[in-house]
C-alpha cells in the first residue's frame, strides 16, 4: 500500500472516532436528560460504530505495515515511527497531523465515556438508595460468596394512581 493509501485509512478512522465522540455525547444527552426511553438505541448505535472501528483500525494496521516495508520501517511501526521514516516533510506532516488529530479525538471520546460511566454509577447508587429508604430492603444483588440475598417477603407500593 502507499501513502496515499494509509493516509485514507487514517481519515476514515477519524471519521469514525468523531461519529463515535457524537454518539457518546448523544447519550450522555439522554442520560442526563432522563429520557432513558431512547438509551437502549442510542447504546445499540455506539456498539455499531465500535464495530466499524474494529475494521477500520485492522485496515489502517495493514496500511502501516505495508509502508513500514516500503520506507525501511520497524514491521510493527507505530504512526510515530512512520513519521520519522518519512521520505519526506510532507508525508511527515500529513502523518503527523493525522496523529494529533486522533489523539485529541481518542481523548475526548475517553472523556465522555468517563462522564458516562460516572453519571450511569451515581444514578444506580440514587436508584439504590431510595429503595432501600423505603422500608429497609435489601438492595444488593449478590453477597461476598455469590448466593443471592435474601429478598424481604412483604410487598412494597412504590407507586400510587395520581
């Protein structure tokens, strides 16, 4: 493959990563918004785009060591490595700003699943917690051995017709 080639691969993957970085801030959206009606969609999408990422990245894996064949590279060369087997400034600086860019995408996308994940815990401990206001019930799953716990017999009304 030649430059031009991983170059390509490189622009698809940003492509993806910043579909990714929208459909993560989509459901952060609809977390934070409450309307966890539409999550499981939202979730199911995030999952595909993870998919074509999986693919895109073992294209761009072949781009990368066919090159690194090419311009006399390690086998297993990492984008940096490439950039400095570079036959020349313009290959170095189009590879280079492919890698800053999927940098700073790779970190915003571990940003918002950070904040997603952190959001998702804090609003399972809430759940949690209110359950157990009303009335002592058990809210754990699972005990240090993996039985279940033992449930409370009696029934609770969490809802009342307005």
């Amino acid at each position: 493959m030649s430059a031009t080639e991983l170059s390509a691969a490189l622009w698809r993957e940003r492509q993806l990563l910043e579909l990714l970085a929208f459909k993560l801030e989509e459901e952060h959206l609809l977390l934070t918004n409450g309307r966890t009606r539409w999550l499981a969609h939202a979730t199911r999408e995030v999952e595909q785009v993870l998919e074509r990422l999986k693919q895109a990245g073992l294209s761009r894996s072949v781009a990368v060591d066919d090159l690194a064949l090419l311009w006399a590279a390690p086998s297993d060369a990492t984008l940096a490595q490439l950039i400095e087997h570079a036959p020349d400034d313009t290959w170095a600086e189009v590879l280079r700003s492919h890698l800053g860019a999927l940098t700073e995408l790779t970190r915003t996308i571990s940003d918002l699943r950070d904040g997603n994940e952190a959001f998702l815990r804090s609003a399972t401990r809430a759940t949690q917690e209110t359950i157990a206001s009303l009335g002592g019930i058990d809210v754990s799953t699972y005990d240090a051995t993996g039985s279940a716990s033992a449930a409370r017999g009696d029934a609770r009304l969490l809802l009342r017709d307005l």
